[in-house]
C-alpha cells in the first residue's frame, strides 16, 4: 500500500484536508495520523527516525508509538544499528492484521467484495454473479447485506474487526448523501443505498459510505502508479458502461457537483446506436461491454446469458478469440479503434501522464494495447502524444471493490485511536 499521496490520506484524495489541531486531543490524533502514515508510506524505522522524519520530539514519538501498538496497529519490526557503535534499535512497522476496510462493487452482472488490512493486503473476497438490471434495488441491497454480513462473521471468527464499508456503484453518486442519482446501466434513480445498507446490516455495523465505482477505481490504481511516480493519470473502466476517474497532480478530481469522470457519455458517434442515457452515440456503445457482446456473437448466444458469471463469459470469448474466431477478433479490432479515438480527445483536454484500461479491457489486452497505442498516437496533437502511456490494469475487476476497501480503512489513518476505539466498542455490543 505504499504510495505518495502527497501527505495526505486516500480519503483525502478526493476531499479536503486533514483537519486542523484545535486542542490537545486532537493534536494527539493529528500526531498519531502523522506516525501511521509516515510507516505506511516510508517503511518501517526505528523511533529515532520518525521523530526526525515527523520533527516530533523523541518522547512524543514514544508515548504515540506505545498508544498505537496498544491499539494493535504497529509492531517492533527488525533490529537496526547504525554505525560501528551504539546499541541496535528496534524498527517499528504497520501490523493492524486485526482490522480491515471493506469495498463492496454494484456491478450490471455481479456484486464484488474485497476486505483489506491496514497493509493493503486481502484479507477477504466475495462474488455473486447477479442480474442487477434486472433486479429491484431493495433484493440487490438485500443480497449486499448479506455477502458483508457472512464477511464480517468469518473475520471476526479470525479476530479481524472491519472499520467500514464503501460500495462503488455505477452512475452518478450525490456526494456525501449516499444517493445513487442516476445509474442508467442499472436502472436505478435516487436510490438510498448507504441508509438502505445501514438497515440491513443492523445494530453494530460499521460506517456505509458510497461513491461512484471509476472513481474508487482510479484510487487503487493510482497507489500502485504512484510508486513508478506517476500522479496525473486517467482511469478507464470497462463495464457494461463506461466511466472514469481522474487523478491530477495527486487528487481525484470531483467537479463542482461530484459529477466529473461521466466519460462514457461522451457523444462520439452522432450517428451511431441509442444509449441507455436516452442519447445516441455515447462513447459506451462503441466500446463498452454490451459493445462487444453485440459484435462477437448474435442475441442466443450463451455469452449474453446475464445469470452466468462473466468471468466465464469473457474467459469463452478469449477462447473464440484464441481459435482464431472471425466475429470475435473483428470486435475487439472495432474496440480497440473506439478507445484509441476517446482516450485520446481525453489526452488532448487533459494531458495525462498515463492512462490505466481496466474491467474487461484487461481479459483481451494482447489483442487491444498495441493497436489502441498505435491509433492513439496518430490522433493525439501533442508531441510524443504529450508523454502520456497507454497501460492495462493488473487489478481488473477488483479495481472498484479494492478503491472501496482502501477509503475504507483509511479511516484508520485519519484517526486511529477513535477509529479502533468505535468499531471495537461497537463490536462489543453488536
């Protein structure tokens, strides 16, 4: 989970700030926040080392290192000396193998669930193949409250106690309402999704936040670009619709109302095939998944089946495509041509320093990256197409659950003591 996040935390990257100390006790959480975040940022180190990475004073760093070692969230690491004399010191390093962050993906064919600990490792997965579509918002919600109930029973029955839930839907989100406003892929309009989990998932539940998927999606991506240092990059999902999340210079962006990323419903094709936004032409019917279904086989075929998991879906399609199959290789050339022709425009107005394909695009990346990277560089107006790399997603489908469960158990980071403090609390009494 290392990663330059500019300082901050992954909720702020999205947010404002950290906020201001205003007294001792929030001073001492500012300080704790400070310490965790520089140990999961900068590695292990020995106490000497962050009172000089932080400039606290050395007996502060003690009192806070013992505070959060109490909590379970760091643990000595290795003994270090430094120099030919000197007693060797202690590292200090992340543990909170005893929490977690969990992410859940509203997605047309499925739902997806992915817990993590304070390291950024999986800790728990779950997946249901599901016809959202064409099922009532309140049996989706039903079946979301049950996978994270089951989850959380199975953590805790391992001593791993989760901080909170965000869930990734499609569409547009209001933000800080946990409203789904708009998912036309879905068919859903102002549905109350994190107060409708809440319900479900009863007393003692941990905080529901929601947000929409390409953004969390763009998240995860951006702590594993981050390290190559990449900070201005484009995410690109590939679902049944199509969104983005943007990160510039470290920090997602939201736009004035929380909308900006709608790049699925950009008008490419004016006269092109009708979208479920109600338009004609939007950038998802050229090269969402819907898109590709409809060229590589015809309505009966068995890969349009929305009660088999798509996984298998796509893993039949590679197939075809593998064998040499004309329909299929014919779609994925004609996908490959829509990407390179939005993602440039997307370069042009925003130079980023990379853009990331994700969802399906990575199940037959070999057949789209050369040629969307080729298309993409003759359109492009900037020089060497301003710097910008075209690259695939290694999460795949998990980007979305993953970005969840990080802003997740970034709540650990922003405030570790009231964090393991409630939910243990909150443990104790469910």
């Amino acid at each position: 989970m290392k990663a330059d996040l500019r300082g901050t935390g992954v909720r702020d990257l999205g947010r404002a700030g950290p906020s201001r100390a205003g007294d001792r006790a929030s001073l001492r959480r500012s300080n704790l926040s400070l310490v965790l975040r520089l140990l999961r940022d900068a590695g292990p180190r020995p106490r000497t080392q962050i009172a000089a990475d932080t400039g606290l004073p050395k007996a502060t760093i003690t009192n806070l290192v013992a505070e959060l070692m109490e909590s379970g969230l760091v643990r000595e690491g290795e003994t270090e000396r430094h120099g030919s004399v000197g007693r060797p010191s202690r590292t200090v390093e992340i543990d909170g193998r005893g929490f977690c962050g969990i992410g859940v993906e509203i997605n047309v064919a499925y739902l997806s669930l992915v817990a993590l600990d304070l390291r950024g490792e999986v800790t728990a997965r779950h997946r249901v193949p599901l016809d959202t579509r064409g099922s009532d918002p309140a049996a989706v919600l039903d079946q979301m409250a049950q996978a994270i109930n089951e989850t959380r029973a199975a953590l805790h029955a391992r001593g791993v106690t989760p901080v909170a839930v965000t869930v990734a839907a499609p569409g547009v989100i209001k933000t800080g309402t946990g409203v789904v406003s708009y998912a036309p892929n879905i068919g859903w309009q102002d549905v109350a999704v994190a107060e409708g989990l809440r319900a479900r998932l009863g007393p003692g539940a941990p905080p529901v936040d929601l947000e929409n998927d390409a953004k969390l999606g763009a998240i995860a991506e951006y702590l594993l670009a981050a390290s190559a240092d990449i900070h201005d990059l484009i995410y690109v999902t590939g679902e049944t619709g199509v969104g983005g999340g943007i990160i510039s210079d470290g920090r997602l962006l939201q736009g004035s109302a929380g909308f900006a990323g709608e790049i699925g419903h950009m008008p490419l094709d004016p006269g092109g095939l009708p979208c479920v936004c109600g338009r004609v032409g939007c950038w998802e019917t050229m090269v969402g998944l819907t898109a590709l279904l409809r060229r590589a086989a015809p309505p009966h075929d068995p890969v349009h089946d929305p009660t088999v998991d798509l996984e298998q879906r796509l893993t039949e399609l590679r197939r075809r495509a593998d064998t040499g199959d004309a329909a299929t290789l014919a779609a994925l050339e004609q996908i490959a041509d829509g990407l390179a022709l939005g993602v440039a425009l997307l370069a042009d107005v925003l130079n980023p320093r990379a853009v990331v394909l994700g969802g399906y695009f990575t199940h037959f990346g070999d057949y789209l990256i050369d040629r969307v990277r080729d298309e993409f560089a003759a359109r492009v107006m900037a020089p060497e197409a301003g710097g910008c790399e075209i690259m695939l997603s290694s999460l795949g489908f998990s980007a979305a659950a993953r970005g969840g469960a990080y802003l997740s158990i970034d709540r650990v980071y922003q405030d570790p003591s009231g964090t393991t403090t409630s939910v243990t609390d909150g443990r104790t009494g469910s």
